[in-house]
C-alpha cells in the first residue's frame, strides 16, 4: 500500500481488534508495511484470515469476544508464544445495533408506530456500550501488563465525531464513543510514567458495512442523513479509510509522538470545526 511517510516499527507487535472491518484493515496494512508483526483480531478467525494472508508472513488472524476475558488472554497467548508480546495496541472493534437507535430525531408525541426514545431497547443499549466501551478496556486489561516498560509501546483508541456532539438516533453509540474519549484521557494519565503512550483517532464520516443502511437508500441513492452530513461537512464528502493512515502513524512513532499522550485526533474533513452557519 501506499503509505504518507514512512515509521521504522520493525521488531514490533502490535494487535488491531476488529482488525478486518473497513478502517481497521487499512490500519492492518499499514503497520504491515512499516515493518510491524501484526495480529489481527476478530470474533470470527476467517474474518481476519483473509487479511492475514494478503498481508504476508508478518500478519496473523486470531479469535477473540474482546468482551470476553479468557478469549483475549487466550489470544494473547498465542501471539507471544508465535511472535513476543504486544508493544502497539489497536482497540479498533466497536459499532452500533438497530435495537439501540430511533427512527427520529426529534420527539413527536403524535407520531406512531415509530421506534423513539421510550421504544429503545435494553438489551440493544447494552450491548453498544460494551462493545464500544468494555470492548476498549479488556483488551487494554490483558494486553496492556506486558507492554509496561517496553520500547515505543503505546495505545491507539477509536473513539467518534458523536464523542464530541452527540449525533441523532444513535444515542447508545455516540454515549459510549465519549466514554472511550475519556477513558483515553484517563489511561493516558495512569501509564504516564509507565512508558505507555495512550490516544486516540476521531473518525470523521465514512462509509462501512454497518452504517451503510443510515447513508444510502436500497437504491444506492443519499439519504437525507447523508445530506446533512454532507452540509455539516466543510470539505463536503465522506473520508476514505486510507486518509486515516497518516493520524495512526503519527500516533504510532515514538520518535514522532513520543511526549503526546491523551489526545484525539479528529479526521473529519472539518466537521467539528463548523459551526454550521
């Protein structure tokens, strides 16, 4: 792949949770190409083996619930006993559920037969907070012991432009991606003086398998979603996941970034600095 520049990670292992999804993958690539032994991470094994092989010898897919403890350490077991343990930690697995989102944006007591606030499911809101937030806290309980003390290791988190702004209908999401901001911050100050580096990446807009449906009709044509994205959007279009690389690499590099810990970065085409007038 094409990379912005170039980071020296040889000697390197970094894991990518929801290594095979559309940003993470270029992610994946990236740290390949920059010399890194990768681990890609999915519930399903198959999901990341495709990549794996792509990749090359310097990648491998694993099989791990990052909700799920003994997974994870089974996971993590595997990859030291192939390759050492992880120094770079990419907790890339999050996402929504429809059982979590309203068809509204704004409360209308007359409307009917409509999924709003009041009609939310329980069970949906849970599942999207620990996905996205315990879903970034245990890979960093079980991977993150090792990497104390280790050369350039570091902490990449996935957080949201809804961590900034709240987004409509996806209440449960954009809830949990703030958490995910915080506990950036938060991990960031505790291993400050542990010689692990933690921030994150604020994706802007970008089109994937799972908001594909909120973005485009059946026909592939905008949604009115789409259209106002677009307007709240300065450089009016979505982000490809390759305009990513350049905010991971920067992260990444501990010649590059070795006294930044505890941001997010937005890349985002300027949608959080727009006012909207």
């Amino acid at each position: 792949m094409k990379l912005p520049f170039h980071v020296d990670l040889s000697g390197m292992v970094a894991l990518v949770t929801g290594g095979s999804g559309v940003l993470c993958s270029q992610f994946c690539r990236a740290l390949a190409a920059c010399g890194a032994k990768v681990a890609i991470l999915n519930r399903r094994l198959e999901n990341g083996q495709k990549l794996a092989e792509e990749i090359g010898d310097n990648a491998m897919a694993v099989s791990a619930d990052v909700l799920s403890r003994p997974a994870l350490e089974k996971a993590r077991d595997i990859i030291e006993e192939k390759w050492g343990p992880v120094s770079i930690l990419i907790n890339g697995a999050g996402g929504n559920n429809p059982m979590a989102t309203t068809d509204d944006e704004q409360y209308d007591q007359a409307a009917k037969d409509v999924k709003d606030f009041f009609k939310l499911d329980y069970e949906g809101i849970r599942f999207v907070f620990d996905l996205n937030f315990l879903g970034t806290l245990l890979p960093t309980q079980v991977f993150a012991r090792q990497m104390v003390g280790m050369p350039g290791a570091c902490i990449i988190n996935v957080s949201s432009m809804g961590a900034y702004l709240p987004l409509t209908k996806v209440m449960a999401y954009s809830g949990a991606k703030a958490a995910v901001s915080n506990f950036t911050q938060w991990l960031a100050t505790y291993f400050a003086k542990s010689g692990i580096r933690v921030n994150a990446i604020a994706p802007g807009f970008f089109v994937g398998e799972q908001n594909y449906s909120l973005l485009f009709d059946k026909d592939g044509q905008p949604t009115p979603r789409t259209e106002k994205i677009l307007a709240a959007t300065p450089m009016g279009r979505f982000g490809e996941a390759e305009e990513l690389i350049g905010a991971l690499l920067y992260l990444v590099s501990p010649e590059a970034a070795s006294f930044v810990t505890g941001v997010v970065i937005p890349v985002d085409g300027g949608y959080t600095a727009y006012s909207g007038v």
